[in-house]
C-alpha cells in the first residue's frame, strides 16, 4: 500500500485538554486530522482511521461523566458522526490502525503516565468495522504491565506477528527499544529480527510504536530499524512515539513512513 496524497493541512481540528507538569498545568489543545490517498483499499473497506498517541483527556464541553474520558475514549464517536461523513464514507466500512500510547493521568497534572487503555481500543471497535494496533509503552492492559491484551474479533493486537484483515496484510510489533525487564521494551536487536522475520511475508502495512528515524530531515528514531527496514519490498510504515513536523516521509529507496504521533490520518482511496 502507497499513500498517493496527505493533505498539508489539517481537514479538521478536535479541542481537547492536554496533560501539564503539576497541579492545574493542563491546557486546551487541538488534535489535528488530516486526509489523505492511497493507491488500494482493503476489501469491503471506504478509509482507514490511523493515530497514536493521544495523550490526554476530552474537553470539558463535552464531559457526560465524573472523570474526563480519555482523548481516545472520546474521539472514535466523534470522528464516526462528524468527520467521516464529511468525507464520504460510511464508518460501517471503516478500519482503524493504532501505534499506541493512548494514556493520560485523570488529573491532567504528569506528562507520560502509564495505565489502562482497553477502554480506548473497545470505543474505536464499537464505532468501526474493526481495530488493528500495537501497544505503546505507556499502555496497559489490565493491572499487570507485562500482560497483553486478550481482546477478540473484531479487535486485534500484534506483537512481532502479522494478521490478514480484509484481505490487507498487517505486521506489527508492540513498545519501544530499550531494558526489556520494564514493560513494552524491547533491545534495538529484537525489532531488527522481527524486520528480517517479515521478508518472506513482505506485509502491506507494518505497525511500529516506537521505529525508524528519518536523518534527512532530523527526525528522532532508531538508525537500526530504518536500516534492517530496507530488506523489505517497501511496505507503508506507520510509527508513533516521536513527533514529526511532517507527517509523511519517503526515503530514498522509495520506502514511505506515516508518523501519527499525536494525530489521526484518515486514508481513502485515491486514483492512482
């Protein structure tokens, strides 16, 4: 899968409360949404939702309960009855591919707080056809950190594994380089071997938390991953965990990475 166009501006802006450090640090912000083209879809598929990242809380004007919901709690519903049928999709023939860290503290008062997100993956799964991800290495899913989930069908989660879903197949592998004896790290030499895993495969789609770096541009990442990335026939790589300026990079072998730190991309089928 090649992304064909991503719009340079945002299609729309979402308000929601961003974590400060310290007692009532928190402050308004915007989540952008961008659209944009590729050159297929999967099969029975309008537009795939894409994003990681959103750490932090729903507004206040839109809270129902006694504790803000998390951003990605909130914004599935959102995006289901107010952005997708700007553009023209039915949110019945929609999926969604998630990279992670999609926790924030309640009290909006300490930036990278780790906790429970199941929440966040069961409110994309209740609005969409089905949910594709990784975890970040602020997730948790229950109260043991090392535990993944157990989610079912039409929710599926990926760690070093590939899953066919409408026909597109997806790679993924969960948190970021570093000690493995903390929760969702990895050595920079098991994200290389599950690289080199997927050659045979050659996935459509690989799903990265943390992932390559794009030195041309500066942008933060792992040197090695980019490097090992280079065995494979090109799949689209989508990444979070570090925030790029740009989210689109194409490097110089052809080799596309979205990085959807703190954004959503919606993808649609393009003419290509």
């Amino acid at each position: 899968m090649r992304i064909l166009n991503l719009e340079e501006k945002p299609f729309v802006e979402l308000p929601f409360l961003n974590a400060g450090r310290g007692i009532g640090s928190f402050f308004e912000d915007l989540l952008p949404v961008f659209v944009g083209t590729v050159d297929r879809m999967p099969q029975g598929v309008d537009a795939l939702v894409v994003t990681s990242d959103l750490q932090g809380r729903e507004h206040f004007q839109f809270q129902s309960e006694a504790e803000l919901r998390l951003l990605g709690e909130w914004l599935p519903k959102v995006l289901r009855e107010s952005v997708i049928p700007l553009i023209h999709s039915s949110a019945e023939q929609v999926g969604v591919l998630l990279c992670g860290d999609f926790y924030t503290v309640p009290n909006l008062d300490k930036r990278g707080g780790s906790g429970d997100v199941t929440s966040v993956w069961n409110a994309f799964g209740s609005e969409f056809s089905w949910v594709v991800g990784v975890a970040g290495n602020h997730d948790t899913f229950g109260t043991d950190p090392f535990r993944p989930p157990t989610f079912r069908p039409p929710l599926y989660f990926l760690d070093c594994n590939s899953k066919t879903v409408s026909g597109l197949e997806v790679a993924g592998i969960s948190g970021i380089v570093g000690n493995p004896a903390k929760a969702w790290r990895k050595t920079a030499e098991s994200f290389e071997n599950f690289i080199f895993s997927l050659a045979n495969k050659q996935p459509d789609i690989l799903l990265m938390h943390d992932g390559p770096n794009a030195p041309k541009f500066g942008y933060l990442g792992t040197p090695s991953i980019r490097e090992s990335l280079g065995l494979l026939d090109r799949p689209l790589v989508i990444r979070g965990h570090a925030h790029w300026e740009n989210p689109l990079v194409e490097t110089a072998n052809g080799l596309q990475i979205l990085n959807v730190d703190a954004r959503v991309v919606i993808l649609t089928q393009g003419m290509g």
